[in-house]
C-alpha cells in the first residue's frame, strides 16, 4: 500500500489533476451537497456484499465492472473521501488494494476538511468508461478463521475495533479493544497526529515490532485502523475480513466482559 497513504487538503489541491478522486457517499450526497472537483461517485453499499468471494467484499467482476464505469484504470492513482470520518473511503481502499490496485490515498479529515476551505461542485464529471484489470495484491494482509484461531495463541496482539460496550458482550479470547474512532481527532475529523496516535497504541500493546490481527464485525471499521496504522509505518498487520460474523458462525471462542479494555 502506498506509503504516504494520508493525504492533507492542500496535498490534493496542489495534485488534483494528478490523481482520480472517489466519493464514496450516498448518490444523494454526491449530487445535492456537492462533491471535490473531478470526483467520481462510488457509494459504499455499491462495493459492499455478504456473497462476495471474501466475507464482505463485492467480487472481483463486480468490482472491475464498479471502476471501470467511473472510467478508473488499474493504475490511476486514487484519493478518497466521505464524510464519516475516512471510515467508509478506508474501506473502499482497502478492497481496492484486496483486488491488486497499489497507489492508494485517504483524505484526511474526510468531506469537510476540504469543504471548509475550497470550492466544492455539483457539476457531474465528463466520466469515460475503462476495462478495469483486476489483479491480485504482491503481498495480502488477509487471514482466515484458522490464521487467526492460531494466532490467539501466538504472540500476535489481536485487536478488537468495536465500541467498548460492544467488545464486552463478547470478544475473542485476549484481544486488546481499540475504538477506531480513538483514532480520529473530533475536530479536525482526520487522524490525531502521529505521536499522540503512537503513543494511544503502545499502552494497549500495539507496537510496530509485533504482529497485529485486526477485527470488528463485518470489516468496515478495521479499514480505519488498517489505513492508520500503516500510515504510521506498521508492517505486520493483518486484515480478519470474515471478523467476528464469520467467527462466531464457525463457532469461534467467545468471552465477556472488559478484560483487554483500559483502566
């Protein structure tokens, strides 16, 4: 994934025709509320399956077809955005670097970073449709059931995404929780800056000298952490897509209460 994968607003201004931009948004959002310049409209529940080929990703047909409508080529460089704080264009990057796409970018502190202090449109983009090559990825972070079954017995630090209150009705034995949102700065929107982040993950035990396996439910807030933490330079991180729907429809250990929660 591409190293400098958070980009500020005024890094996107000065690369705008550089670059393709993908609003994730609603269609309605897209349209009614405006849009960056040259942005293409790629709505989250469009990329998002329960039948894909894994777990929750849309299928590499599906997929290939979704960009290759918005005229995106395997190797553009692509910048996205929402405006729930990164979590959903996270997401979108994530399943694009699944399928084999490398040059990856996440607008910092979402929609209104840019809003705020530029110019937005509701013109539709000129859009010429590509074929769209799907390939596969030089090195997956994906893991399955039994990759990570193996792992709570490893020492790999799992890690839990979800709310607190969701990780104490039940989380998989040992794992640390870690709200994605703790990321975020409420204000700004973006990430919180570098040290303060760092410093957020070594007290629960996430450093860049371990092996990391992140989950949640359905993959969607793991894509948060996932873009973060390897913005922050983490190498060994590793992406459970099933998370905790395929892990407990296979039966996986389950426990309750707040034990990897922080005092």
């Amino acid at each position: 994934m591409t190293e400098d994968i958070v980009v500020s607003v005024d890094w996107l201004a000065d690369h705008l025709d550089e670059v393709r931009v993908v609003d994730v948004r609603d269609a309605w959002e897209f349209d009614g509320i405006g849009h960056l310049p040259g942005a293409v409209n790629v709505p989250f529940d469009r990329f998002r399956s329960d039948e894909g080929d894994e777990g929750m990703l849309p299928g590499a047909e599906r997929w290939a077809a979704l960009l290759g409508d918005v005229g995106i080529d395997r190797d553009d460089a692509i910048v996205a955005y929402d405006d729930e704080h990164g979590v959903f264009a996270a997401r979108f990057l994530v399943t694009a670097f699944l399928y084999g796409h490398e040059t990856l970018h996440l607008l910092d502190g979402d929609f209104s970073a840019w809003s705020r202090e530029r110019e937005t449109t509701s013109e539709a983009p000129s859009v010429e449709p590509s074929t769209y090559d799907v390939r596969e990825p030089a090195a997956s972070p994906l893991v399955d059931f039994e990759a990570v079954r193996a792992a709570l017995d490893s020492d790999a630090v799992v890690v839990d995404t979800r709310e607190a209150w969701e990780y104490e009705e039940g989380h998989l034995p040992g794992a640390v929780q870690l709200d994605w949102r703790e990321l975020v700065d409420a204000e700004t929107r973006g990430l919180k800056p570098d040290a303060e982040l760092e410093s957020l993950l070594a007290e629960r035990g996430i450093t860049p000298d371990r092996r990391v396996v992140l989950y949640c439910n359905t993959a969607r807030r793991i894509s948060h952490t996932y873009v973060a933490l390897r913005h922050l330079g983490y190498d060994a991180v590793d992406f459970y897509e099933g998370s905790l729907t395929e892990w407990t429809e296979r039966g996986g250990p389950v426990v309750e209460g707040a034990d990897g929660n922080p005092e």
